[in-house]
C-alpha cells in the first residue's frame, strides 16, 4: 500500500530521519512507536506529501507518490496538533472538510453527521469548537480525517491528552476502521496502544528505525523471558523463567505465598533492550 | 471555483465571528466615517469664526464711492475683500464655495445717492451661498453697517447735500398741485435743512462708522437696500459636498487595513494550527487554496466598502459623482488590497517580530496614505511622499470618483496603481507562499 525506502529528511543539521526504510501492508494498523522527536510526525508528513524527502522515494502502490490528486482522494490526516477551526462549529468544520473534496451539500451533511455519532459529538453538532474539552476536540480532528471515507489513514497520537473515556472511544473507533478495511498508520508513545491496535509495530529513535514486526515478534526477539513476582508477607522473590505456569501451580500450592504477579515483557521492555532508555522519560 | 469559493465563504465566516477583526473591519472604519465626518460637519468646515471672511465686490461703477465703500469693507475686523471683475466671475466664486458671498456694486450707483432723499434706497445686489448661512448673515450685516456709514458720509460732503437738496427743491417747484404757501413752506425748510446739515457736517466727520451708524439710524428711513440672490453650490464640484465623502473614502481605507491585517493573519494562523495541511491534503492545487484566500478577502473587502458607501450615500448625504467610477474605484482598491495582504502573510510568516513591524508599517502607510489626515491638509512634499503608500491610491481613486469629479482617464492612474499592486503582490505571495510549519 505505503512504500518508504531510504528517506532522508534534515532540519538544518538536525537529522529528522535518517535513512527510513518500511512498507505498509493493505488493511494492516500500521505502529510508529517511538519517544519525543523519534521522527514520527516527520514520518507521516513526509508520507502525505506535505514534506518532500531530502533523499529516498515515498509511493503508494498503484498511485505513485502522494503528491498525487488520486492519492489525496484516498488519504485521510488526523494531524498531532488539532488542524480545526475554533470559530466554526463542529458541523461546520466537517462540512468544510467534505466540501474540500467535492462532496455534495447532501453527501456531506449526511456523512458529517454519521460520522459525529462514531465519535460521539452528535450532541454537540451546532456548537462552536472553541467551546470544546480537549478530548472532544481531538474526536473532531479524527472525525475531520474521516470525513471523504479514505482508503489510509494518518493518525498522529490520536490520544494526546484525552481522558480514559475519549482514549477508549477513539481505540474503538480504530478497530472498527480496521474491520472495514481502512489501513491504518498509528503513530504514539503509549505502548499499551500501539500493542491494542496495531498488526505491526515500528520501533523508532532518534529517526532511525529500530525494530519491525507484529508485538508478540518484536517481544519474543527483544523483550526477553515472563517474569513472576512472588510475595511471602515482605519477602519479594523475582522468578524470570520461560516456564512460568510450572512456577506458577507450585506458588498456588504454597499457603504462606501472600501475592503473586506474572509480568509478561512488553513493548515498553522492547524498547528497553533496544535503547538502553525508557520510552517515556 | 468550488473550492476557493468554499475556502472564501470559510474563511469571511470566521472573520465575522472574531472579534477584533470584525471591530477593525467593520466597526472602526464606521467610527472613523461617521464620527470624524459629523466632527469636521461643524463650525470648523470653511473658514474659522475667528477668521476674517472673505466677501466678493464687483465694482462696475468705479466711482469715488464704491472705492471708499470697499476700502471701508477691507477695513472691517470681519471682512475681507476680494476684487472680482464681472459679476459671473465672482457668482462662480460663490458656487465653488470659494467664497460665502459676493456685493455686486452696479453701475451708476454714486448718481443714485442723489436721489436717497427723495425716498429711493440704494440698492446692492448679493450672492450668496445658501448652505453657509452663519457667514452670509454676519456678512450681510457688516455690509448694512458699512455702507450706512458710507452713505453718510459721502452725502454728507457739503456739496453733494446741497445738490440733492436742491434737487429737491426743484422737483418741489415743479411738482403740480402744490399752493404757493405750501411751496414757500417747504422751500423754507429745506433751506433751515441746509444750515442744520452744514452744522452738523462738522460734528460728524470726525464720527468714526458706529456713530455713522447710529446717526443713520436717526433718520428712520433705511436707505439700503440689500437684495440676496442665492448661488447654489455646485455639489459636483472639485469640492465635497459634505464632510462625509472625506471621512467615508477614509473610512474606506481603514476598513481594508482591518481586512488586510485580519486575512493576513488568518493565514499565519492556519499554518501555525496545521488547517492550512488539511487543506494543502484536499485534492486541489495550491492556486486553489491561495484563490481561495485571495476571493475572501476581497469579497470581504468588498462587502465592507459597499456597507460604507451605501451608508454614506443613504444616510449621510454622499453624492458620488460617478457611480460606474465609484465601482471601479472599490473593486480596484480591494484588488489591490488582495495583493497587500498576500506580502503580509508571507512576511508574518518569517517570524512573531515580523507580523507586528508589518502591522505597524500598514497603520503608518494608511496614515500616511490620507486615511488618518485627509490628502487635501497635507504640506505638499508628504503629498508627494505618500504616493508610496498603497492607501493614498485607493483614496484618490475614491475621491475621484466621489467628489473630485475626475474622469475615466484620471481615474486610470490610481487604479492602474491599484492593480500593479494587487498583481505584484499576489506573484509574491503565491511565489513566497511558506506551506510548512
Ligand atoms: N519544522 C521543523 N524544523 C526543524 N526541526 C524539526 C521540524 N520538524 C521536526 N523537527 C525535528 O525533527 C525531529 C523529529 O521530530 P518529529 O516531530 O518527527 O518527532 P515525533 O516523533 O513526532 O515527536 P513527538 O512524539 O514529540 O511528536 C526532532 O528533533 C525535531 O526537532
Ligand atoms: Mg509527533
């Protein structure tokens, strides 16, 4: 669907991105995982089109690069910053939006107020956006992105600063994308996300690729063995094992075993291995 | 034509609902229209009150009393005579509103104190422009005076009184109907009138015109009489009908600074928001997006000088000399103004410190243009020097079409300077045009 190969990207001196090379498959969710400045907004800007690349191609497949009026058909962009208008109410943004791709007045309004009830902003139609919460204004940028039913779709931490409630909404609404089909580029520093929705998770730093594969790849390549906590009263005792049910059935049978917790490695203990940092620092 | 038309209407929709675009858009050029325009429709229009006023004479006489009677006018605290050689001349003065008013003083007006004894006034002929009352009654008034005391003094020159009395004397010997005993009466009168006259001569010719006045008055008869033609205006002049075709062309200018600044602005803002990506990502060219701003700003541009002149010409008298001129001048100004507005939002694009020097720059222009002080009160080298301004031609394309009374080929200049600007600018904006964050 998506083909990065070699892109090259420099702000100044500062290397953004230094040599990318990925694909994305039709239909997958697509992760960009990676800390502050890894290069994952430069990623996705650089893969519509608003950045040209210093070296190395971008092309969708069949379409050529994203410059292209065919592939701004099929391409949807829920930018990290919120790409809305304050003044305008919330029908009103999508409706623009819609028009912008010459949608007729009854295909848009239609289409704007179907997609308002998938992220849950039905009841605010007719408001103006400036009186929105963060997290309804982040449901609007999405829902913004959606508006032309695209074929790809960009989201660029699509949670930033959303409360539990939004955070969930928005992962259902990528799920449900995902079922009909709609490819879908993630980008996020949570791993917990990006191991809910993605396929296939890129890890990235400092605008290098570090790792690509599903979670339970990446995991099993990088993240290392189960790891079981085991509590007597104060006493902690760390069993890190590759067999954790033997441990497991033999700390049951223990009466004087307090707790017991088993760790399963995550991206977080990916990403740990591959840097040597945390993600979130 | 969709998309920029859906960006334009967006984009006039968000300019409505900000409040401080709006008030420099709309509500500040109105102030400055409607405001400054009744300010300067008061006793200030014209010549001061403290001010000598100027009155028109036209001597066709060219006798020893209308000379005196002229120089006796300049004298005055009040008046100040301008010479005229015909009587069209100094009416066409009067409709120029050059003057308030004008005396003609007809020929063979010396021979006809002769008979002011006799029961007929002098008569003086006035034009007067009616729109300036206040003037032309003070006027008037200084004329009465001076010219009683004239009267006096000039037919109270011992020769001239014994002429008009024995002018009277003949007509009383000839007169029919009269019996000896009236006629011996009479006649003995007239001649106590002279010796009287000859005593008071010397009493008053060291009189100054307020007692001249005062002893006129004595007389109970009025011996001038002042008849007042009206001279209308002509509103089509080179001269503004009112104040408000300064103050609304101003207002006009003002209004496109707001417009300017505001759309300019707009477009810095959507870069910083990252709505101007959304719209770089919709299947359109970027002439489109550009288009798009270009069309709401002028549209908005637009909708606010025809506010303005609808305003001024419905409410507050503005009598554009030239209607088809008059629309050219606004869809030429806005033009312009497209172009003014793409330089902006490119240099606001550079950096925060960029956006307020240009603002400021644009406020000093459009004062510097004639839209703070009108062009007319401006020392003739920054006349000169505010040709560099963009808002001095959108002023004297609307005044032209307003008052001045210019023609199609007068007119050609402003806006020829006009559309240099807005082409100008647009090649610069969409050239320089900075996409990215
Ligand atoms: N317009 C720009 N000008 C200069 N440098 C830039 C620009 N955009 C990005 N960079 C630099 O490129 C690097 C990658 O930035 P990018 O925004 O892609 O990171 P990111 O992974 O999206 O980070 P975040 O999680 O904070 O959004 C950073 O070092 C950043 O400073
Ligand atoms: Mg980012």
């Amino acid at each position: 669907m998506l083909e990065l190969t070699d892109v090259v990207k420099r702000f100044g001196s500062r290397e953004a991105l230094a040599g990318l090379t990925l694909s994305v498959e039709p239909g997958e969710a697509f992760g960009l995982l990676g800390p502050n400045g890894a290069g994952k907004t430069t990623t996705i800007r650089m893969a519509c089109g608003l950045l040209a690349p210093d070296s190395g191609r971008v092309e969708f497949e069949g379409f050529g690069p994203p410059t292209s009026a065919e592939v701004r058909r099929v391409l949807g962009v829920a930018p990290q910053s919120l790409a809305i208008y304050d003044e305008l109410t919330c029908a009103e943004n999508l409706e623009f939006f819609g028009r912008l791709f010459g949608m007729s007045r009854s295909a848009r309004r239609e289409r704007a107020y179907a997609i308002m009830e998938r992220v849950q902003l039905e009841g605010r139609a007719r408001d103006k956006v400036a009186t929105f919460s963060g997290g309804m204004k982040r449901r609007l940028n999405l829902a913004a992105a959606l508006m032309h039913e695209p074929r790809i779709v960009f989201l660029d931490e699509p949670t930033a600063g959303v409360d539990p409630h939004s955070r969930h909404a928005i992962l259902e609404l990528v799920r449900e994308l995902q079922g009909e089909g709609v490819t879908i580029v993630y980008t996020t520093h949570y791993m917990e996300e990006a191991q809910r929705v993605c396929d296939r998770v890129a890890v990235m730093d400092q605008g290098c690729l570090l790792a690509l594969g599903t979670v339970d790849e990446l995991i099993a390549a990088h993240g290392g063995e189960t790891v079981v906590t085991v509590e007597r009263g104060t006493v902690h005792e760390r069993v890190v094992t590759a067999e954790p049910m033997g441990v497991l059935s033999e700390a049951t049978r223990d009466t004087s075993v307090t707790s017991l917790r088993v760790e399963r490695p995550d991206l977080e203990a990916v990403f740990l291995s591959l840097t040597g940092r945390s993600l979130r620092d | 034509m969709r998309v920029p038309l859906a960006i334009a209407i967006k984009d006039a929709t968000l300019m409505r609902r900000d409040m401080t675009a709006f008030f420099f858009t709309v509500i500040f050029p109105l102030i400055v229209g409607i405001l400054f325009g009744m300010i300067f429709a008061g006793p200030a229009t014209g010549s001061g009150p403290a001010e000598a006023m100027t009155l028109g004479v036209v001597d066709l006489d060219r006798s020893e009393f209308t000379a005196d009677l002229t120089s006796a006018l300049d004298a005055t605290e009040e008046i100040e005579v301008k010479a005229f050689a015909s009587e069209a001349e100094a009416e066409d003065a009067v409709r120029r509103g050059e003057i308030p008013a004008a005396v003609v003083l007809a020929q063979g007006m010396e021979d006809s104190l002769d008979d002011v004894f006799t029961g007929a006034p002098v008569k003086v002929e006035c034009i007067a422009d009616p729109s300036r009352g206040a003037e032309t009654g003070i006027l008037q008034g200084v004329l009465t005076q001076t010219m009683f005391a004239q009267l006096f003094k000039s037919i109270a020159k011992p020769e001239r009184l014994h002429t008009s009395l024995e002018q009277a004397r003949e007509s009383l010997l000839t007169t029919e109907g009269v019996n000896p005993v009236q006629r011996a009466l009479f006649d003995q009168m007239i001649r106590s009138a002279e010796g009287l006259i000859d005593q008071q001569i010397d009493q008053t010719d060291a009189g100054t015109d307020d007692e001249g006045a005062s002893v006129g008055g004595a007389f109970e008869f009025n011996p001038v009489d002042i008849q007042v033609r009206k001279a209308q205006r002509e509103t089509s002049g080179a001269e503004p009908s009112s104040s408000f075709e300064i103050t609304i062309p101003q207002a006009a200018g003002w209004a496109l600074l707001g417009c300017v600044t505001g759309f300019g602005a707009s477009i810095v803002r959507e870069r910083q928001s990252g709505t101007l990506d959304r719209l770089v990502l919709a299947p359109v060219g970027r002439w489109q997006v550009l288009a798009g701003k270009a069309l709401g700003c002028f549209l908005t541009a637009l909708a606010v000088q025809l506010l303005l002149f609808v305003i001024g010409i419905a409410f507050l008298g503005v009598r554009p000399d030239s209607y088809p001129l008059l629309a050219l001048a606004i869809v030429c100004s806005c033009a312009g103004f497209v172009g003014v507005m793409m330089v902006l939002a490119v240099i606001s694009g550079t950096s925060d410190g960029a956006e307020g020097l240009t603002r400021g720059a644009l406020i000093v222009m459009a004062m510097l243009g004639g839209a703070g002080i009108p062009l007319a009160f401006m020392p003739g080298w920054l006349r000169v020097a505010s040709g560099a301004s963009p808002f001095k031609w959108v002023i004297v394309a609307l005044e032209g079409a307003v008052w001045r009374d210019a023609s199609l080929g007068e007119m050609l200049v402003p806006c020829a300077v006009l559309l240099a600007i807005g082409v100008v600018g647009v090649a610069i904006g969409s050239s320089r045009m900075k996409w990215e964050r």
